[in-house]
C-alpha cells in the first residue's frame, strides 16, 4: 500500500508539471489533489506499518512467555522485570497465565532514573533459594546488575534460573555461564536465532510456537555447546 501511495504520488507530480507547462490551471489543481491523495495513502500506510511491528513485539513477548511456562511446566517463578505496568506488560503477563505460567512479578527498575537499581536487584536475589526458580527478565548490561548476578551464580543455595530473550544478551565468558548451566543453575535460556529470519514475518497470537520458532531458541545444558556463541564463547 506504501508503494500504491508513492505510485499516485508521482502520478500526481508528473501531472502538475505537465499541466503547469501547457498552462491549464484546472487540470493542474486537479493533479494536486491526486499527488496529496497519494501522500495521504502513503502517510496512512506508513502509520498502520508502525503499528503492525508495534503489535509483532507484544505478540512475541507472547511467544516467549509460553515458552517460559512450558520450562516451568507449573512451578511457581519469581519473574524479574523492570515493566509491571504498561499495556502491553498487561497483556503479556496475562498471556503467561493463559499458558499455565504462575509467578510472582517484582520490579527493580528505579522511578528516577527508568533504569534497574541495582540494590533493588540485589535485595531481590537475596530472598531467593534453590528452591525458588526465577526467571530474569531484564537486561543484564546495565551497570550494577553483573555482580549481584554473579554472585547468585556462585551460590551453592542458587535457586533455578530461567534466561528470558531481555536477560540471554550477556557476556557469558565473564560470568562462568557454561558451568552454570552444566551446574543446573541456570535451567534454561531464551536466545534469539543466529542467522538469517524472515523480517516479512508476521507472528499471529493464535500459534505461538510458530511465532517463537521464527526467531527464537530454547538453551539448555544439552545444547549449549552448539549454541555457545550466543553467549560470547568462541564456536568451533
């Protein structure tokens, strides 16, 4: 439709210098009107484009939320994230619940600065066990995240750690994140694919798995190694 927009546009254009040239004032505003008409197609498809791929994040947030509750299998999360309540965390949230996901959502983004707050990240891992599972739903390159995750990861009282696709993008090297994964500390990871995706795809709310498996991978200890480079490993 964007092209439809520009095509009338240039139509319109090409109108108005012919008409210009031979002089007829009617026939040229009459080419104007076609040339705006073709910049308001262009315009209102341009919108709806933006609204599209606005919608094609929430519904893989979807995505990756069922896949979560399919790791969790009915265990209770403690879920770590910096959104609880926009619109489409909503809407999310109630999506992990429609997949059988039950969890306990805490927020450690700072008010200040909409950044997470590292003591607030901190404090949150201290009231966790081994008997807890946790899912990470935050980036972990913000600046003061590293070390309390670390320190979690070293933990012999560490509790189960699922890896959402916001909290997968670290550098594993440092954190020693093979050995916690061989350590069953962290159970499972949401990663995105390496190579080529369909950018034309569209992910529809009715078939999540399809909508994950366009772009996403579930990481475990027994595929980790083919898929180490996600986290910064060299691959052989």
């Amino acid at each position: 439709m964007m092209w439809l927009g520009i095509a009338i546009m240039a139509v319109g254009f090409i109108g108005v210098l012919v008409c210009a040239k031979i002089k007829n004032q009617p026939l040229q505003v009459g080419a104007a009107v076609v040339m705006l008409v073709g910049l308001g197609i262009y315009f209102y498809a341009y919108m709806n484009k933006d609204q599209a791929y606005a919608r094609d994040w929430v519904v893989y947030r979807m995505a990756v939320v069922n896949a979560v509750a399919k790791e969790l299998n009915g265990a209770k999360a403690v879920w770590i994230t910096s959104d609880l309540d926009s619109e489409s965390s909503k809407e999310v949230q109630a999506a992990f619940t429609k997949s059988g996901g039950n969890a306990e959502y805490k927020s450690v983004t700072s008010a200040e600065s909409g950044m997470v707050d590292p003591k607030a990240f901190a404090d949150a891992l201290k009231t966790l066990t081994k008997d807890n599972y946790l899912v990470l739903d935050i980036s972990m390159m913000e600046g003061g995240v590293m070390k309390p995750f670390a320190a979690l990861l070293k933990n012999s009282n560490c509790p189960k750690i699922i890896l959402t696709d916001n909290a997968s993008g670290m550098d594993g090297k440092m954190l020693g994140i093979a050995k916690a994964f061989k350590d069953g500390k962290i159970v499972a990871a949401i990663s995105h694919k390496t190579g080529d995706i369909d950018l034309e795809f569209h992910p529809d709310e009715d078939d999540l798995d399809e909508a994950f498996n366009a772009r996403y991978i579930v990481i475990k200890a027994d595929n980790f190694d083919a898929n180490k480079g996600n986290f910064g490993y060299e691959s052989k």
